[in-house]
C-alpha cells in the first residue's frame, strides 16, 4: 500500500525548519581547522551559529518525535530518507550557483560534513535491511568528490564519469565550469575535458540543471501479521 507523506505528516514543516541551517551549516562552515582558504577570507562568514552539530541534533530531534510516538521501524526509514533527500538537493542546487564555493579544499570540507550525517544514519541503524537511505545523498556527496579529483587531462575525464554517476550531465558540466584553482599551481579544468565528458555522457532531452526539493518520494506500507490472541482482548463495556 502506498500513500504520499502529505498525507501523513507535515513535511514542508519539517523542511522550513531544517532549510535555513543547511547552507552555512553543510556548505559554508569550515568543520576542518587549518583548510580555510583565500575563498573562505572573502566570503561572509557563518554568523547564525549552524553547523553539521546542529543540523544532526534536529534530525535527532524528529527521529526521537516519530519513535515516541511509535512509528512503524520501517515508515521511519523512508521518511528519513525523504529528508535526506531534501537536504541533497538543497545542498547540490546551492553549491552549484556558488563559484566561491566550487574549489578542492571546501570539496574536503562539505564532504567531512556530509559524513557527519552518514555516521548519524549509521548510528541509527536506520541503513539497515538494504533500506538505501544513503542513496538519498548522492548527488551532494560526488559533487563534493568531484571538487577534490584531478581534472587536468582528458584521462581523468571517464573517471569522473564513473564517480559522479549519479551527477547528470548539465550538472557535471556547470560544476567544472564553476571549479576555481585552489592555488596558483592549479590550473582551471581544461575545456579539451569538459568536451570529452560531453561526448562521453551526451546531455539527454529534458534534464534539468536544478534538482527538486520538494519531490515527494511513495510512502510504503508493509504488511507485517501479528499474532495476538484475541481471547486476551478486553473491550470495553461502552464498545461492546
């Protein structure tokens, strides 16, 4: 049986609430001392106090809301999952508007924070039963591999195809458009590999740049028998 989460919980609440901490707590804050960059000098600092800290807390805080309330093992999985993907999208179409933020050290730095949540997930043994719920980070998670990769020659090129599978084309492309040399021993990514990523993974009729956000996932229902012993049951008189 499956049925959207509208009709279950109210999502776009939860989204409103976790949505302004993603940015300066995944995207712009520096987790890892001594890897802030000339990007970071320039760029306005995080001054609202978010981190990876407090974004794993309030997920914390809705896993905790759902178990109290004794919701089914599995029907949390998915709605986890169902976060996790809004927080990838946000993340990927953000990063993706963001040159300052498109070079190798914040490709470290957004990758130590995406972590952090994994470890969370884990944790939680919500990734048990081959739920996938990782998957739901995917995109977030190779863009962030795709900053820290070598992108000097046509050779790297069908590598980056390989990782960045999840990443389509146009999205592969804005991102090494985007990347900035680290130093000035680092070149831009040569246009000879983004024609050969092009030609290799051609860009398909409607795919789009930007993810969705909002796209709901189908809630599932598994059936799961319980044996109860129905003489034991007590109702009462006013039911009866």
């Amino acid at each position: 049986m499956a049925y959207p989460y509208s009709a279950l919980i109210p999502l776009l609440s939860v989204q409103d609430d976790i949505q302004p901490m993603l940015i300066p707590g995944m995207l712009e804050h520096d987790s890892i001392p001594g890897m802030n960059s000339s990007f970071s000098a320039g760029r306005k600092q995080n001054d609202k106090g978010y981190d990876t800290v407090t974004i794993v807390n309030r997920l914390q805080f809705y896993l905790q809301l759902m178990t109290s309330q004794s919701v089914n093992r599995d029907i949390v999985r998915q709605l986890v999952r169902q976060i996790l993907y809004f927080i990838n999208a946000t993340l990927l179409n953000n990063l993706i508007l963001r040159k300052d933020l498109c070079h190798w050290s914040k490709g470290i730095q957004i990758r130590y924070n995406l972590s952090q949540i994994e470890q969370w997930v884990r944790e939680q043994q919500l990734d048990m039963d081959d739920s996938g719920i990782l998957t739901s980070l995917a995109e977030i998670r190779q863009a962030s591999q795709l900053l820290q990769m070598n992108k000097s020659s046509n050779d790297n090129a069908s590598a980056i195809c390989e990782t960045c599978y999840s990443l389509n084309t146009l999205q592969l492309q804005k991102l090494l458009v985007l990347y900035s040399p680290s130093s000035e021993f680092e070149e831009r990514v040569p246009q000879s590999v983004i024609k050969y990523i092009l030609n290799y993974r051609p860009i398909e009729p409607g795919v789009k740049l930007m993810m969705d956000p909002n796209k709901l996932h189908t809630l599932n229902f598994t059936y799961e028998p319980r044996d109860i012993d129905f003489t034991m049951v007590t109702i009462l008189r006013d039911l009866d």
